[in-house]
C-alpha cells in the first residue's frame, strides 16, 4: 500500500542517522588514536560495527566521512555560539564568547584542528571553515561597534579589526589546544585582553 511508504522510509532514515552518527563518532576517536593520515576506511567501519561495504552506502571515502565530522562539528559550534555575542554589555558578550570558544575547544579541538589543517586541501571542509569564520568574524564587529568603534573595513574600523582578531583566536587557540587545557585557558584570557582593548574597554 503507498501509504506506508512514508512511514517505512522515516523509519530506514531513524537507523540511518542512528548509523551515520556512529560512523562520525568512530572517526572523531580515531583522528585521537591514529591521526588523519594513519587511520583508514576499514579503521572506521570496524569501529562503528560495520562492514566497508556498509560505510561506503554512507560514505564514498575517508575525506567524506571527515568532512561530514566537521559539518558536524561546526553546526554545534554555530548553535551554541548564535545567541553568545547577543549580550547588551560588551563586555559581558567578549567574556562569554571566549568562554563558549574554550568550551567548544575542549569538546571538539581535534575536529577543529584537523577541519583547519584540511581547509587548503579539501575544498568543502575550506568552505565550512570559512563560513564559520565569517560568523564569527560578524559576531565580533557587532561587539565592537556596540563598544563604540566605527563601523567600516578600514583598518582602524570594526570589521577590519574583527577579521583579524578572529584569525587571532583561530590561530592562538590551535596552537593551544595542542599543548593543555590550562594554556587554552591562558590564550583565552589573552585574547580576550586583546579584544577588549581594541574595543576601548581595557580598564
């Protein structure tokens, strides 16, 4: 009977997901044991409990399943950060933000790192990450021209700055989180010290 197409087919896609979660999970605690470059197709499947032939229904290959990992990752990064930067107070906002960003790079540093290492190599991981930096770098301009810095892309004005500090934070907090929790904790305060100065709230 048609009718029961829509309710099997809701039903295969419940598995699916419940699949695919798996398979992403697998390859996120991988990329911990083994490294991108080491870890294989058949590393993955087995961890998720399937066969090769069952991830390549999933997946075409090790970057697939990778770049999915990051899409992922991101779309948490953008929900939790969405309503971060929204705060009256800016400072309030600068502080919450760098709280949220060691959060999220505690949870998912590796992801992150790995999603930047690929970004000049896989073309939809680079586009992922550069959505995610044009966020990002949205969210801050709108802080600092909240704090009072002028509107425009020159270089004292706030988008320009905003550019630059997020690949700041970017760059500071990948190289933190390689080392400790506890150095991510001091580039955060670093950056959040550097931040509010160029919004003129340093006192």
């Amino acid at each position: 009977m048609p009718g029961h197409h829509p309710a099997r087919s809701r039903a295969a896609e419940r598995k699916g997901d419940v699949r695919e979660r798996a398979i992403l999970d697998t390859c996120e605690a991988l990329l911990a044991d083994k490294g991108y470059d080491a870890m294989t197709v058949g590393d993955i499947a087995q961890g998720a409990g399937i066969t090769r032939g069952a991830l390549y229904f999933y997946f075409g290959s090790k970057q697939e399943v990778v770049t999915a990992l990051v899409a992922r990752t991101v779309e948490h990064l953008w929900e939790r950060s969405r309503a971060t930067a929204q705060a009256d107070d800016p400072r309030q906002a600068i502080a919450a933000a760098m709280r949220r960003t060691v959060e999220l790079w505690n949870e998912h540093g590796l992801v992150m790192r790995t999603a930047i290492d690929l970004s000049l190599t896989v073309p939809e991981i680079g586009a992922l990450w550069s959505r995610t930096a044009d966020l990002f770098i949205a969210a801050i301009t709108a802080v600092l021209e909240r704090a009072g810095v002028q509107p425009g892309t020159e270089p004292e004005q706030a988008s320009a700055m905003a550019r630059a500090l997020c690949w700041m934070i970017e760059r500071t907090f990948y190289h933190a989180s390689q080392e400790s929790r506890e150095e991510l904790r001091e580039a955060s305060s670093t950056c959040e010290h550097i931040w509010r100065i160029t919004a003129g709230l340093a006192a």
